[in-house]
C-alpha cells in the first residue's frame, strides 16, 4: 500500500495552460465569420455585375465615389 502512495504525483496546476485552446478557438470562429463576411460581399458585387449584365446595359462597371468629385 506504500508503494502506490508513493507512485501518486501531485498534478500541476494547469490554470494558464487552460485557456489556451479556447482562444484558439475564438481566433478560429473569427477568422471564419470574416472571411464569411468577405465572401458575401465579393458574391454579392458579382451578382449585381451579372444583373446589370443580363439586363442588358453596356456601362456595368462600379462608380467609385471618390474618382467622381475631381
């Protein structure tokens, strides 16, 4: 009975090591919802290019705002 006492260690505390996973995690989610968002906004540039396309007008290129006030 001796020997398995003396067999036993103490765990470590593993308090700093604990969150570590869960901010991989987080960093994880993060990526994926911008590079989520990111897709919808460049689908959704091309669906508009595309209907502007289909509906047959010639001039379907994005106005940029800031070219326009020179």
């Amino acid at each position: 009975m001796s020997e398995q006492m003396s067999e036993a260690k103490p765990q470590k505390p593993q308090a700093a090591d604990s969150r570590r996973p869960a901010m991989i995690g987080l960093v994880l989610v993060l990526l994926l919802i911008v590079g989520g968002l990111f897709l919808v906004h460049v689908l959704r540039a091309m669906s508009q290019a595309q209907d502007c396309a289909l509906e047959g007008r010639t001039n379907c290129a994005p106005i940029n705002a800031s070219d326009s006030g020179q």
